[in-house]
C-alpha cells in the first residue's frame, strides 16, 4: 500500500463494510416484506433521534476503530483481514480535517484543507527524494470522511465537505432499527449519555458501493446474516459512542466510533512544506518507474 492511496485504504475498509451491510439488507429485504410491522421504538430514542437530526456543529474531535477478520464469502472478493483505527478532528469553518490513520500497525497522518489531501507517509520519501508527503486533489463527492458506514464522528456524509449536520444520517439509521432495548443511563468518555441497543440490516449504509455485478452476484446467495448496535448518546443528541457488530458467514465486522467534543476552537494546520511535498501524480510516475524497473531486474 503507498501513500498516495492513503485515503482510499480507509475507505476500502469502510467499503468492504459498506458490502457487508448491503448484503445484510438484501437478505433481509424478502423477509421483512412480510413481516409484520415492527413496535415503534422507546420514546427516548425517537426523542434524541430528533436532536441528532437537528444538532449543528462547527468543528468535531472523533475517534474509532474497525475490525474485519474470519474467512469470508469468496463474492465479496476483499482482503481477508483488516484492522483500521483513527483519530483527529474537522471543522465546518475553517474547513480542514486533520487525522492520524492506522492501517494493520502502519501509521499515516491525513491532511485535508478544502479540497486538497496530504498524506504523509516516512517510508516514501526514500523513494521520492526526501519528501514524505503526498498531495492529492479531492472531488467534492469524494472526501476523506466521504462514505463512513460508521455511526458517530462520520463527518460529510457523502460530499468533501464536512456537514454541520453530521448525526443527522446516523438518526435516520437508527430509525431503522428493530428489537431495540434501553440499556439506561450511563457515563461514556466523561459525559452523561442513554444507552440503547438493537439489531441493524443497515442496508442505506452500502448504497453506491457496489456495482451492478457485484449486487446481482449478492442477491443470487443465500448467507447467514446477523447485524447488531449498541449506541450511548447525549442529551443533545451526539452518540458518544457507538459500535456496530455484522457477521456474514464467517466473517465478522467490527466498527465502533466516539465522538469525543464538539464545537470546540480550531487553528487550521499549515500547509506542508513545499520542499517536503510531492503531487499524487508525479509520485505515481516514480512508483510505475520503480515497478518496471525491478520487472526487468527479473526478467
């Protein structure tokens, strides 16, 4: 893995949960066509359902882990183990993000100022001249927060840019939980939060991740799914911390995330030197140098 795709490597974990779910909402899309309409949730919950919709934020401090591990189904066509966790914060405005990516024990620093991601990486600058950053151009659809199946401390929700509502897609997941269960109040990362804990077909989590082969293969299979969450949210509506557990077969997702503060003061980061940055481009060039190279050597 190289630095370049830094960010994709997060989202490829994130996609190959985002592939899981939907074949989790695909199995149980027939069954829940006719089963019976299921008991509205605990008034609590649609309460702070209500705040997470609402709830604005300026700038947010996050962070989380996800885990995905055992033998999977050979449709999903994805490693067959990885371990991700993160940390940092965002901001609406200023806009930036700035995290600290861990990937199977290798550690990257994610910079992103508008539209623009810098990757820094110590092991490329021996192959780029010294210079351990990369620099990438982000589409406004394509963000470093841009697709997080993760419910708490997902940031833009599908655009580049952060959203000043950033719970409000985790409200309308919860919505669709079933045989949810109040687990009381609790004290989660120092603040006062409800517990709440349910099953989850998280189907809308995986939409655009697959392509139409891939969905028709899903839809032709017939899988042991089992998905469940367990969630803590504040009175202002923030999931302190939540986790989603999703087994298909035998393989076995894990994704937990914390939303540790918001709306707290921020100084935008600086961009990296330019004597320590290479484009995403040019350092593509020299790896596709390196890698003809050493074809070669082997011939």
């Amino acid at each position: 893995m190289h630095s370049p795709r830094a960010a994709s490597s997060r989202g490829s974990a994130r996609r190959l949960l985002g592939i899981a779910l939907l074949a989790a909402g695909l199995a149980a899309h027939a069954a829940n066509a006719s089963a019976a309409t299921p008991p509205p949730q605990p008034a609590e919950l649609q309460a702070l359902e209500q705040h997470m919709s609402e709830l604005t934020v300026t700038s947010e401090r996050v962070a989380g882990d996800e885990t995905i591990s055992g033998k999977q189904p050979h449709e999903l066509g994805s490693p067959k183990a990885v371990s991700t966790s993160y940390s940092g914060e965002q901001s609406i405005s200023p806009e930036f993000v700035n995290a600290t990516l861990t990937i199977a024990g290798r550690t990257l620093t994610l910079l992103q100022l508008g539209e623009t991601l810098y990757t820094h990486d110590e092991s490329i600058a021996k192959r780029d001249g010294g210079r351990p950053w990369v620099a990438e151009k982000l589409s406004r659809k394509n963000g470093l927060f841009g697709s997080s199946p993760s419910v708490g401390g997902g940031g833009s929700r599908g655009s580049g840019a952060p959203s000043p509502t950033p719970f409000k897609s985790d409200a309308e997941l919860l919505k669709e939980g079933s045989d949810i269960r109040a687990l009381g109040a609790s004290t989660v990362d120092g603040q006062a939060t409800v517990g709440f804990a349910g099953t989850l077909t998280a189907q809308r989590l995986a939409e655009g991740e697959l392509s139409k082969k891939q969905l028709a293969k899903l839809k032709r299979e017939h899988l042991k799914l089992k998905g469940s969450f367990e969630t803590f949210i504040a009175a202002n509506g923030v999931p302190v911390h939540t986790t989603i557990l999703l087994s298909i077969g035998k393989l076995h997702f894990s994704t937990s995330a914390d939303v540790l503060a918001i709306d707290f003061s921020v100084t935008v980061p600086a961009p990296p030197p330019a004597a320590e940055t290479i484009s995403a481009a040019e350092f593509e060039k020299i790896e596709k140098a390196q890698l003809e190279k050493l074809k070669k050597k082997h011939e």
